[in-house]
C-alpha cells in the first residue's frame, strides 16, 4: 500500500522527520506536519518525492537549510515554511533564487523566518503565479482546505487552490528595493512584504497584477509618491501602505476611495484624503481663492 497522504497538523508530535525516506513513498503528494512544537531539519530525501503537491510545514522548528532540490519538484503547488525562526542560517542569508524554477507553485509562504537580504528578482519567473484565472466567485477545484494569511488575518480557502496564488515574505528582515520583476505575476491573488526593511519605490506598473485581492506593503522604508496606477487594481479588498515613508499627495480616485485612513497611516508626509491632512498645493488653491474673493469684494464695494 502506497502512502499518498500525511496530515499531522497540530498534534502535539514529538518526534522528528525521519532522516531516511519511507518505504512506498512514490505516490506520496501531501505532507502537513504544521503547527508542532518540534526541531527538526528537512530531509534530503523529500527531494526525491517528484509526485509531492502540497508540503506544510509551517511553525515547526525547523532548522538548518533548504535542500537545493526542493526546486526541482514539478508538481509542487503549496509550500509553507512559515514561522521557523532557524532556517535563517539555511538559507545563507537569503531567500534561494532557484525557487522560481517551482513551475507549479501557487503558494509560497516563507513569513516570520527572519529571513535577511533582498527579495530575489527571480521570483518574478514563478509562473503558476504568472497566470491570471478566470475568476468566478473562486469556482471550487481542489481537495483540501488551506490558510492563507490575508488581510492580516489566516483565511480558509476550501477546495480553491487552483485558483488562489500567494507570495508571503513578511515578518523577516528582508531588505533591498521593492523588485520591479515581481509585477510579473499578474495571477498573484496575495502579496504581503509586510513588516521588513524593504526600500525604494512601488513599481508604476504594479498594475500589472490585476487579480491582486490582497496587498499589504505596511511596516516597510518604502518612499517616493503612491503610484497612480494602483488606483486601477479593482480586485483589491484588502489594502495596507502604512507605516512606510510615503510622500506627496494620496491617488485617492477609482478603487482607492474604497480605503479608509487606515491603509494610509505612519506616513507623515503624506497628504489629502482619505487622510485629514491637506497638501500645500490645496492650501495655496484655498488661499487664492481667499485673496480672488477679498479683491472682487474690495472692488464691489469702491463702485459704491
């Protein structure tokens, strides 16, 4: 008898991931050890388990590294390594570049893990995650149940992995400019870069993700001007851009007027609404308007 599926979750294990493959383990495609308190390393044999679809094993302890095959498996879809504070060492630093050979990947959740260096460009080349849905009120496909951090908040996606695609690398140290490469994915339905150092300016053409549904940005070193562009993005039900060093004034037009100040929040030198903070320039327009009034009044009252 084949072993296809493991699910574990939350079960109080107290011993760790056999360092040596398991008899039968060719048909082996879901592996859920999440959620238990162990300390463990990943096995090198888990890279030989080609048929593998769905690995979580987040909030495990687990320590060490990453085996470089793990980017090699074809029909990875769901990988979730959050929460493990000691893969930081594992990863040399850095997040490994050759996840974006994960052709299938739709999920990658790599949250609080203390991860440090820059977001590798690469990712932008996941291209499960490059190709946009047809989005029917997420039509259900696939057999198990998923959490997903969303909207600040784990949500369940029941029988929907087929249509759902996540990027999270937040709550790590992460540093570097926000990388352009990935606007690429326009299928991503989630992007959270939450909490980490990351600089530089959010791409104009951040609207090429047009099925982003959730996008939280918050509690970064990101400048420069909100783009436009974002205003355009109408799947969004979920938007967080505070606590960042944002400037000038706010887009507020199109799906943005959807957003209370809350999503805007932390920015000192941002301006207008939904913020209750004017920009000069409104400033300047209500003061001419204040001296164009006082000079007609003046005159009015010289024709008497």
């Amino acid at each position: 008898m084949n072993l296809t599926e493991l699910l574990l979750s939350s079960c109080l294990l107290t011993v760790s991931i056999p360092s040596t493959e398991p008899v039968n383990s060719t048909s082996f495609t879901v592996l859920d050890l999440s959620s238990n308190p162990l300390n463990s390393e990943l096995p090198d044999w888990l890279v030989n388990v080609s048929t593998l679809v769905h690995v979580d094993l987040s909030y495990f302890n687990l320590y060490g590294r990453i085996p470089l095959g793990f980017s090699e498996l074809p029909n990875l879809q769901y990988f979730n390594l959050a929460g493990n504070n000691n893969l930081s060492n594992g990863f040399s630093e850095e997040i490994p570049p050759n996840l974006s050979d994960l052709s299938s990947l739709q999920v990658l959740d790599l949250a609080e893990n203390n991860l440090t260096g820059r977001i590798p460009g690469s990712l932008g080349d996941l291209q499960a995650m490059a190709q946009e849905q047809i989005v029917i009120q997420y039509l259900l496909y696939y057999e198990e149940n998923l959490m997903i951090t969303a909207k600040r908040q784990l949500q369940l996606f029941t029988k929907a992995l087929s249509l759902v695609t996540s990027l999270d690398l937040s709550g790590s140290n992460l540093s570097g400019d926000f990388p352009e490469e990935l606007t690429k994915l326009s299928g991503l339905v989630v992007l959270n870069l939450s909490r980490n150092h990351i600089s530089g300016k959010i791409p104009e053409n951040i609207s090429s993700l047009h099925q982003l549904s959730s996008l939280d940005l918050s509690s970064n070193n990101l400048l420069g001007s909100i783009p436009p562009t974002l205003s355009s993005l109408s799947f969004i039900g979920y938007l967080n851009l505070s606590n960042d060093d944002f400037s000038g004034t706010i887009p507020y037009a199109e799906h943005l007027t959807t957003y209370n100040a809350s999503s805007f929040f932390g920015n000192p030198a941002l301006c207008g609404p939904p913020l209750n903070v004017k920009c000069q320039d409104e400033d300047s327009d209500s003061q001419m308007e204040e001296e164009v009034s006082i000079k007609i009044t003046i005159m009015e009252m010289n024709k008497k």
